[in-house]
C-alpha cells in the first residue's frame, strides 16, 4: 500500500560576518551577513508599504491569498529541551487558520505540538523572495477526538486548501490517512509577519 512521507529537520543558529555577494543572484550583502541587509532597490505594490509601515506585522486576512497560493513550508515546533524543531510541509490557509497535515501521527513535530501547542507556520513563494508567518496555537485533529465522517471530509478540505487540487484517488487516500494515523493541524493565528512582494 502507498504510503505518505514526510521530511523534519531540527536546525540550530549560525551567523557569518564580512561583505559578501549572493553567488545565486548578485545581490550584495553589507556588514553582517546574517542581518540580510540588502544593498538592492525593491518596488512595493501599496499594500507591501501599509504592512511595512506597521513594521511587517499585518492581519491574517491579508496573508490569507498569498497562503492559498503558496503552499512550500515551514513550521517551527517546541521540543522537550526546549529548543526549537523545524519541518518542511505543504501548508495552506483553512477556515481562518494556518493548516498543514502530518501524515504520521507518531512524528516528532506531532509529539511535540501535544506537548506544547505553540507553532509557527512559515509560507514562502517559490523564489524565497516573499513570505508569511503564523504564530499561535495548534489544535491537533485526528479519529481520536474527530467523528469518522467528519474527519474523513476535514482531511480531504485541508489537502485541497494545502495544493488546489484534487488527489488522484480518494479512496486511497482516506485510507492511507487512517493506517498512519495521520493528524490535521489547525494554527490559529495569534500574530502575522511577513514580506509580499
């Protein structure tokens, strides 16, 4: 039987110093690299310049079409020590959330999120140059705590609002997310940043 797969990568902090220049696309960094000051000219629709103006921070409403259009992500989780666990996902923007499935419920980000429910989920476009992030609380749903049926219907919304479209087959699917106890991860937003270009 298929089975649905998923990548976890725990991270820690790294800086450099001194001038540089982004082999990848010319742009030339100043000073501390890892501040990404940018040595570029960069064009703001209106919207972008209002976000900015309130230093990036903006309402979850305004996020929510670059979240339905965007589904690269990457969410940060809480581990037992107290450092922070990062995981790549396809995420999208559901019923006012920030939403991503984990496939296996037996994962690390799902071990952590029961423990401590804080998350933030971060959505990029596929050239890194724009993004948003989520913080707040998660809420784990899974046959545990879900009616069959409703659960079923919940896992299916949350992958068409993770990629726009239909799965080849549903019917595998809903079975696969069952075998592998697969958890929906609802993200309520509680504070929203980023940079739309």
């Amino acid at each position: 039987m298929k089975e649905y797969g998923e990548v976890t990568n725990t991270t820690g902090n790294s800086t450099s110093e001194g001038n540089g220049t982004n082999e990848a696309n010319g742009t030339r960094f100043l000073g501390d690299t890892s501040s990404r000051v940018l040595e570029e000219e960069v064009s703001y629709t209106s919207f972008e310049l209002k976000a900015n103006e309130r230093g990036d921070v903006m309402e979850f409403e305004e996020a929510r079409p670059f979240m339905e259009k965007n589904h690269r992500g990457v969410i940060t989780t809480a581990r037992r020590n107290g450092a922070m666990q990062t995981s790549i996902v396809v995420c999208g923007a559901y019923q006012g959330n920030a939403a991503f499935v984990c496939v296996y419920g037996k994962s690390a980000k799902v071990r952590n999120l029961r423990r401590d429910p804080r998350c933030t989920v971060l959505a990029v476009a596929a050239d890194w140059r724009s993004f948003t992030a989520v913080e707040g609380q998660a809420q784990l749903l899974d046959f545990r705590n879900t009616p069959a049926e409703e659960y079923r219907v919940l896992l299916r919304d949350v992958y068409r609002a993770c990629g726009d479209k239909d799965h080849p087959d549903w019917e595998e699917y809903d079975q696969a997310m069952v075998r592998q106890d697969a958890v929906v991860v609802l993200v309520r937003p509680e504070r929203v940043y980023g940079l739309l270009r």
